[in-house]
C-alpha cells in the first residue's frame, strides 16, 4: 500500500481548540487531554473557574482560532450561529488547521469550508451532519480527498443500546416495586392540588428566567430566587427549576427540562439560593429573581393577577406591569418630551406595530425604561435606528 499516500500526524502535543465548552465539549476536552493534547477553549457561557476545573484554557475566539491545530465544535444551532464557522473565521485560522463538526449542520458554511479546503488553508475536515440532510451526493466536499464523512451516529453501538435498555427496565422496576419516579422528562415531583396551585407561577418563573437570558452578556455566577407573600407557603422548589429552565434554554439552546436543569445549573458552577417571606408590601405574591454575573447584576420581579394572568412588575428599580410574552422591546432613554414619539414614528417606518406599552421611571435620575410588545420581532437595522434617536440609550429585542 501506499504508505507516503496515507501517512498521518500525531495528535500528542497538538493544540485542540474547542468552540463550546458544554457537556459534549467537556468530554471531548477529557479525551483530548487523555491523548497529551492541549485544550483551548471559546465559551462566553461559561465561568472560568469551571473550564479551570476541566484543565481547559478558556480565551476569546480569535485566540482559539489562531492557536489551535485542530477545531472541534461544539454548540447548538441557533440564529446566532447559523454559519457561524465562515470565511472570515477560516482566515484567522493557522495554515493546515484540521477542522471537525459533529454537533449540528449548518453551523459551518460548507461553500466557505471547500474554499479553504481548496487552497490549502484547512489540511483536513471531518464532518457527521451537514446543514442540508439528506445531503446532495454531488456536493462539493465529497470530491476532496482530505475530507472526511460519516452518519451521525454518536449512540449507535452495541454497547449504547444494551445500557439504554437496562437504564429502561432499572425505572421500571423501581416503579413497580418502589413507587419511585425516576428522570421524569418534564414533571415535577409535587403533588397535583399544589401543582394546580403553581402552575401560573411556573409559567412566570420561566418567562423571568427567558428575560434574564436576554439580560445576560456574561457568564452567570449565580441566581437568587425570593418568594413573597402567599407563595411562600407552598413547595417552591418546580418554581425555581423553571427559573433555571427559562434561563438556560436561550442560552444553551438545547433540551432544558424539570431533570436536568439543576443538572446545567451545576455543571456550569451557577449558584441557586432561595428566599422566602410570609409579608408582601404590594401584591399577594412576589416572585422576584437576581442574576448575578461579572459584569453586574439584574433583578426582575413578578406576580400573578388575578388567577393566572401573569405580570412583569420590576426591572430593577423601574416599576411597571407588563405581560412578559412574544416579540418585546426594551428601551432606556432620558426622560424628556420627544422620545417616546420618536420611538413610535421609528417602529411606525419599519412597519411595526405596538401592542402594548409600558413606562416605568426614575425620577431621581430623569431616565425611563419603556418595555413594548410589538406585532414583528425587531431586527438589527430597527434597533440601530432607535438607537440614532436623541435620547435612547439602549435598546434591545427580546423573545418570550
């Protein structure tokens, strides 16, 4: 055989960069370092205490890109990372970077990644999902020699199947002979009449959660629950895995449940405390949630009105009521005439419409925070308009 033809490289003392530090990254990280690799790791999701904890350096994205001689992704498909892995990255890249996908098609902009292939900046690829599936038999990594492909079969082997099926009859027997429940996909181990009791509430904690998410711009360190007033009295423990679920889920974009939420939550050194009080100065009950982050902190607070009618009724120290759910907007701006109207006439160009508008101020300062619900989601191009507008500060979409 030929043997110059098929010669290959040793990974040991080779540079892994991973995009995506989460539980499949963390493993790959484990294995890589178990081969005598060095790990570098792009992650805006993650504490460094935690990638210091996998031995794992974690750096921004155009350090990983520049040092490392092989690139492993690792992260969900989002609208944020739909092509992701583009030309622009590829030219950061070292000359003869190895580049592999095995988490979601379409994270790599495959056109750019057979340019690279082809003029030698990327020496290899390997991939197990594509962005279009199933994938054209002309397409133009195939006829690469350096390119390398295979099903996705992560969980398809002898030994995956055998332990599933234990772990199935393992449950089931301990429900036929224990009464125990184990890793519900998405209940919460309480009672039904409290169930019925929450299950206005959980809505809520899972819109607060969302909100944060879109709050958040780096890692949260920790996230602090209080319960006020009635609610306090009931078991509040679904309630604050829902404020974890609606959290996590923007951010990791993957499957966020009743189970595995506290799971994340730890995985990531994310702290949960809890508080609760009998008295509520204002409503029946407040639920009011705080994450904390290294930039800063947040606080939304909400309530229920009436029976199941959920409110937003605090972003900090603005007081407003608002119903947290679809395309919202949220703006901070100086309190002078003109702003709101200007925000309005802005939107009213682009051609979308208000639904509801709520104001909250701070007089002590002259600033206002302004949450919309709008008809359309609000793109980049809107957002960059509001922001040309005397006396907008800040502007941000947000979807519940």
């Amino acid at each position: 055989w030929e043997k110059k033809r098929f010669s290959g490289q040793e990974v040991a003392g080779k540079t892994l960069g991973i995009i995506g530090i989460g539980r499949i990254g963390s493993i790959v990280s484990q294995l890589a370092q178990g081969l005598k690799m060095e790990v570098v790791a792009f992650d805006p999701h993650i504490r460094p205490e935690m990638a210091e904890k996998l031995g794992v350096e974690l750096t921004d994205l155009d350090n990983v890109l520049a040092r490392a001689d092989y690139i492993s992704i690792h992260t969900p498909l989002t609208a944020e990372t739909k092509r992701y892995v583009n030309a622009e990255l590829f030219n950061k890249m070292k000359d003869g970077v190895m580049v592999l996908n095995c988490a979601r098609g379409g994270i790599i902009n495959e056109q750019d990644l057979f340019e690279a292939m082809k003029s030698g900046k990327v020496a290899g690829a390997a991939l197990d999902v594509f962005e279009t599936e199933p994938t054209d038999k002309e397409h133009p990594l195939f006829s690469l020699d350096h390119f390398i492909c295979t099903p996705h079969l992560g969980a398809s082997t002898i030994e995956a199947q055998e332990n599933v099926a234990v772990a199935v009859a393992r449950q089931i027997s301990d429900y036929l002979t224990k009464n125990e429940v184990r890793n519900a996909v998405n209940v919460p181990s309480v009672s039904e009449e409290t169930l019925v009791q929450l299950t206005p509430v959980l809505n809520l904690a899972d819109k607060l959660g969302a909100f944060h998410a879109h709050l958040t711009t780096a890692p949260v360190d920790e996230i602090t629950i209080s319960y006020q007033g009635d609610i306090a009295d009931l078991d509040t423990t679904p309630v604050t895995i829902s404020v974890i679920k609606g959290l996590l889920f923007p951010i990791l974009r993957e499957e966020v449940n009743f189970v595995n939420a506290p799971i994340l939550a730890e995985e990531r050194g994310i702290k949960v405390t809890e508080s609760k009080s009998k008295t509520s100065e204002d409503f029946t009950s407040l639920l009011t949630v705080t994450v904390k982050t290294a930039d800063g902190a947040n606080t939304l607070a909400g309530t229920i009105f009436g029976k199941k009618e959920p409110r937003l009724v605090r972003i900090n120290h603005f007081c407003l009521e608002a119903v947290p759910e679809g395309h919202m907007l949220l703006i901070y701006n100086k309190d002078r005439p003109g702003v709101i109207g200007r925000i309005g006439i802005t939107l009213g160009e682009a051609n979308i419409n208000i639904d509801q508008m709520q104001v909250g101020q701070d007089p002590h300062h002259h600033r206002n925070v302004i949450l919309l619900t709008t008809d359309d989601s609000v793109g980049p191009d809107v957002l960059s308009r509001l922001l040309q507008q005397d006396g907008v500060e800040k502007a941000q979409a947000i979807e519940l």
